[in-house]
C-alpha cells in the first residue's frame, strides 16, 4: 500500500473545505428560496397577492437561480479536478527530480 503524502493530504483537505464552501453556499441559497416561498404563501394569504408581471418575473428567476448554481457546480467539480491534477502533477515532478529515485 502506497504511503500517503503530506502533498495529497493537503490536497484532500483543500478540496473538502471547497466542498464545503460549496454546501454552505448551496444550504444558504435554498433557505432564501424557502422564506422567498414562505413570503409569498402569506403575502397571497393576506389577499394583496403580487401584480401579475413581478410574479411572472419571479417564476423565470427561479429556473435561471438553479441554472446558474448547476454551473456553478459545474465550476467548482473542475476546479477541484486541476487543483488535484496539479497536486499530482507536482507530486510526481519531485519524485521524479529526487536523486537516486530512478533506483
């Protein structure tokens, strides 16, 4: 079994707190979508509703809000895919520049 190095544990761990900036992120923009929904349930509750055009609006925003954290996403996985590939990459460039290595 191949020891770990102090390199990929570094790397592993900057990738989990990535993930978990994501997360955070990702748990904070579905609480704004959950008290936006409650909002509006009480504000049609109260009998005032919105004007037909800012519901519209609101009903566009939210496909495009998703579209946008999905990519964001996207982002964030390449990012963590080079960060690590980067770790790697200089991993194996050390290793292979240690003297008697080649042994």
């Amino acid at each position: 079994m191949a020891a770990v190095s102090r390199a990929s544990l570094q790397s592993d761990l900057a990738n989990a707190l990535e993930a978990n900036k994501r997360l955070t992120a990702r748990i904070r923009q579905l609480e704004k979508r959950l008290s936006s929904r409650l909002g509006e349930s009480v504000w049609a509750e109260s009998g005032l509703g919105a004007p037909v055009a800012i519901d519209q609006l609101q009903r566009q925003i939210a496909p495009l809000e998703q579209d946008l954290a999905e990519k964001q996403g996207e982002l964030d996985e390449r990012t963590e895919e080079l960060e690590a590939a980067r770790a790697a990459n200089r991993e194996l460039t050390r290793a292979l520049n240690q003297p008697n290595s080649h042994s």
